[in-house]
C-alpha cells in the first residue's frame, strides 16, 4: 500500500538508495552469521515476552540488526498499544 | 625490505588483474622496484593483460619444485626499468601449492623489490589463501554494484581474520553520469558499507578494453582517466598525499567534454 502510493503521486526512490539497503542489511546478518530463520525465531521469542507486559500489533513489529560504527546493535521496533496492568516485581 | 601487497576482491571479474597489471606498471613508472606475482594457478591470466605471455618459460610451480631458481623464473618487461612477471602454473591447479610455499617465494620477493603485488583468484577458498599467505597489506577492489560489494565484505573480514592490514579499497568502474542520476552507489555509500579506507576510485574507462587487447597497460597512456587514476593510487601506495578528486560532483557537460577532448 505505502509503496504504490508512492508510486502514483511520487518519483521512485533512487536505485542507488534500495542498493545500500539491501546491501546493509544482508551484509550485517553475514558478518554476524545470522540468517532468516534466525531473526525470525527471534522476533517471535521477543514478541512472546513482550506480550506478557504490553499489547502491540503484531504486524508493526520490526527486529533488526544494523551496524553503528565498528559495532552492531539489535533494533527491536514493538509499537506498544498499551501496558498491561501487572505488578512487576 | 619491500612490501607485500595482496590485490584481491572474492568476486571474479571487478578488476584484480587489470589492477594489478596497471599498479605495478605505475609503480615501476615511479621508480621503484616491482615484482607482480599471479597466484590464479590454473587460470592465469596476469601475462597476457601486461603483454608477456609470449616470454613465460617458468611459473611459481617451477620454483617451488626446485625446476628453476627465482631469480631465473623472474620475467622482465622491457618497457620500464624495474618491473618483473612471476607467473602462475597453467597446467596446475591451487590445490598443488601450499600458503606456506607462496609466503616463502613473497617473503624472497621482498629482499630485493620495493613492491611485491599478488593478483589473487576470485573466491574464499585455497587459491585466496595461497595469494594472501604472504601479504602484509591488502588491496580489495570492487565495482559499486552488490555482487561486488557483498562479496568483498566476506573477502575483507577474511583479510581482518589473517591480521592483514591495511586493507584499502580500490573502487573500479565508477561512472559518475549514473552516479549522479541515482543509479550507482557513490564513494560514501560503499565505504559506510564496508567501512574501510579508500586508497582510490578508478573511473569507467573504455580504455581498458583497448589497452587489454593490446597488452600494454593503460598507465602508459597519460590521457586516459583510467590512467590517471592508478598513477595517482601508485603515488599513494608510496606515501605521497593525493587527495582523491570528487568524481561525482562534475555535472553531465563537464564530463562529455572531457570525454570529446581527451587523446585516445
């Protein structure tokens, strides 16, 4: 939906700028020797957890890892809806 | 004691040879001593793009079975003082020669030239770790498109496990027209990707082509773009400053101009 109404009202974006996406991606995920499969059990494991304290939408949920520098960090996107009333602790 | 420099990328086809090819000639064009070394046993290729296929008699192999010393295996190219051909064995394969067996012959080479530059094999395997074996420093070349790119990140975090360093990026085929409409990766885009230096950017050049049919390298031509790019990345490798130009920022006009202009 997002990308065709871009499309419509829109220039495409640059094929320079998907190349460095993609590229960052799938470089990050083979120097940390991770691959599809992995993410995804860890995207479930996380939402698992997660859904213990908030409620989000399960579609909005993005894992990533992304290189910062010389290191890598693991970006969890969980937009939450609302917390849960439990007491923790 | 000179230095060991392996010219290497993982993809087949992005430049190894014609770099290598054109960085010793540059060198050599700059006075200094040079010995280029193809390690591509089984497929070599280094002779014919320099023009001294027609003089190999010996290879690496022979050295390394004691056929022949070193010094006799050695092909002078007579079109510049101080740079010599050690080619590979074509009737071998990479399997037949050990790292420790390259590193010993680069570890020679050293004593008696400035440069030893190795033109490695494209891949991760034996014919790579035979060419790196020797090396203290690195030269990854690579074309802006993702193949390329993706492919020398694997090579350069093999260079960073074998503690080779510094590992430089030479960026072959740049075309500033389709990097300045959106459709190739600039110099900023690659080196965020594979965060290493960049030793220099080798533009597009037709030239190639022509001066590989003819066997003479393109260093020889000072008009060619080609050209002038390596003999700046040779100035560099022997520590002078040169600043690398900003390709890109030229417009469209500039460019064909230059091209209309230049001697061919």
């Amino acid at each position: 939906m997002n990308i065709s109404i871009k499309q419509l009202f829109g220039r495409r974006p640059k094929s320079s700028n998907i190349a460095k996406q993609r590229l960052k991606l799938v470089i990050t995920q083979d120097r940390m020797d991770v691959d599809d499969r992995f993410m995804t059990r860890l995207h479930n494991e996380l939402a698992e957890v997660l859904a213990k304290y908030f409620e989000f939408s399960a579609n909005s949920v993005q894992v990533s890892l992304k290189q910062k520098g010389n290191s890598y960090v693991l970006v969890a996107d969980f937009p939450y809806k609302k917390f849960h009333d439990i007491n923790i602790g | 004691m000179g230095k060991v420099i392996v010219v290497t990328s993982g993809k087949g086809g992005v430049g190894k040879t014609t770099s290598t090819a054109n960085l010793g000639t540059a060198l050599a064009l700059l006075g200094k001593t040079v010995a280029v070394v193809d390690a591509d046993v089984g497929l070599r290729n280094l002779d014919i793009v320099m023009g001294l296929e027609s003089r190999i008699v010996y290879t690496s192999m022979d050295v390394i079975e004691k056929q022949c010393e070193l010094s006799k295996a050695l092909v002078k190219d007579r079109r510049v003082d101080g740079l010599m051909l050690l080619a590979a064995s074509q009737k071998n394969n990479k399997d037949d020669m050990q790292p420790a067996q390259m590193k010993a012959i680069c570890d020679k080479l050293r004593s008696t030239h400035d440069f030893v530059l190795v033109d490695s094999p494209a891949g991760i395997e034996r014919g790579f770790n035979n060419a790196s074996a020797g090396a203290d420093e690195a030269i990854v070349v690579t074309t802006p498109d993702v193949s390329a790119i993706r492919d020398a990140d694997r090579i350069i975090g093999l260079l960073q496990h074998a503690r080779i360093e510094p590992i430089n990026l030479v960026l072959n085929r740049f075309s500033p027209e389709l990097v300045g409409n959106g459709s190739m990766m600039d110099q900023a885009d690659v080196l965020d990707i594979l965060n290493i230096d960049l030793l220099g950017i080798v533009p597009e050049d037709s030239g190639v082509i022509t001066s590989t049919n003819r066997g003479i390298p393109l260093v020889y031509e000072d008009a060619s773009p080609g050209s002038q790019a390596y003999m700046r990345i040779a100035r560099r490798l022997t520590g002078q400053r040169i600043p690398i130009p900003d390709l890109e920022h030229k417009g469209l006009l500039t460019n064909i101009v230059n091209w209309f202009t230049r001697k061919r």
